[in-house]
C-alpha cells in the first residue's frame, strides 16, 4: 500500500542574527513502490530523489552470519556509472545509522540490506538517502529503537547559513555538514559528516538548525504512515 505526502517547512532563523536561508525544499514521499522487496520507499527533497528497497530478514551468508544479530548491508547506486569513492564513504555512514536504531538483535543469524538508488542529485544527497532508508525501514516493518533523518547545511562564504542547500549551493559554499538525527525528542545526533572548514561555533549554530529541522520531517514522517494505514 502507498502513501503519498508533500510539505514544505520553514524553520526559524538563529536568535543571534547568523540569519541565512532556513528553510527546507518541498518534499514527498511514496512507500510500497516496488514489489520485489520486502519494503520501499521514493523520497524526493526539492530535485533531489532516492529510491530505498528493503530486502530481508534473510538467511544471511555464512562467513557474514553473526549469532547475536542481524546483518546490515547497505548499497548505494549513483544515477549513472559505477559506485566510487564518495558512494562507498556515503554506504558507512547509512550502515552505522541505521544499524544504531534497528533492532538486529531480534533476528540473529539473518541478513537485512538496504539498496538506495539515486534518481537525481540537486543537493543534500546524504540527508536524502537517510529519509529515504528510515521511510523503507518503517515500510518493511522492521523494528526500529527510534525514527532517524537526514538534514544538510551549508556555511556560505560569508558564514551564512543554508538549509537543505541545493548543488548550486553546495559548490559555493565553504562548508557543507550533513547530520542524521535521532528521535524520539529530535536532539539525538546519530552521525554526521563534513566538507569543508567551519569554526565550533558554526559546527554548534548548524547542529541546532539541523535538530529544528528534524522535528518537521519527524511530523512528516508521522503524517506519512497515517496516509498510508487510513487507506486499509
């Protein structure tokens, strides 16, 4: 069954005066895309849009099993060509996510793997990719201790602050930091990763934006599930 939702957020601009483009491009989403996994879900953010698929608990390979628990693989396919150097370091982050909030414990010895496909890059690619893999976790029904998300920023030159930037923005700016953010209260920082240099201070003012952000696309998230299950 899918759901489908669309919002477009604004979020407020810092105390200080740092000011900047606070704001998130409109997103949606549609769970139960595809037949073949056991989960789906096509997230698109502003132009950019990720395809998540879901397959498992499986019976996972024998030098890969772990006893205890089940294991993540996460594979990501960029639009054209073969995955480089920036998909693999983009797969480690969505792996150490999302193996933090999945419950793996309650499968041992199976395999779960997440496979997102780029659809189009228009900026915030990572962040993308984390909603996309959260909302294909909750449409395979795999237990989760938490929901998570994915929110970008970008400092420009003249320390300015951007959410959600596109790739315009992004080529421009000084620093691009991108942050997966945990519930259940939106302040919990599950990984992040940067590009480019900014100060404690900017890494703070970001930190706080990108946890604003996240109590949006957590309600988002809320709203989805309601549209897909009043459908039944």
């Amino acid at each position: 069954m899918a759901a489908e939702a669309a919002a477009a957020v604004a979020v407020e601009e810092e105390e200080d005066g740092g000011g900047g483009e606070c704001c998130l491009r409109p997103f949606s989403c549609e769970q139960g895309l595809l037949s073949r996994p056991d989960g789906s879900a096509a997230f698109v953010q502003g132009d950019t849009s990720v395809l998540a698929g879901l397959y498992g608990p499986g019976e996972a390979k024998g030098s890969k099993e772990l006893p205890d628990q089940a294991v993540l693989e996460v594979l990501l396919r960029p639009k054209v060509g073969l995955p480089g150097v920036a998909e693999r370091s983009r797969e480690q982050l969505l792996r150490r996510t999302c193996q933090a909030v999945l419950l793996g414990a309650l499968h041992p010895r199976s395999a779960v793997t997440l496979v997102l496909q780029v659809l189009s890059d228009a900026g915030s690619l990572l962040a993308c990719c984390l909603n996309a893999a959260c909302l294909g976790l909750l449409d395979a029904g795999l237990p989760l201790a938490s929901l998570f998300c994915g929110v970008a920023c970008a400092l420009r030159p003249d320390g300015r602050l951007v959410l959600d930037p596109t790739a315009r923005q992004e080529r421009e700016a000084r620093a691009v930091l991108t942050f997966a953010i945990a519930s259940p209260d939106g302040r919990l920082l599950a990984a992040a990763t940067t590009k480019g240099a900014c100060s404690p201070q900017e890494l703070q003012q970001s930190l706080a934006a990108a946890q604003r952000a996240a109590a949006a696309i957590f309600q988002f998230y809320r709203d989805c599930l309601r549209r897909k299950y009043s459908k039944w």
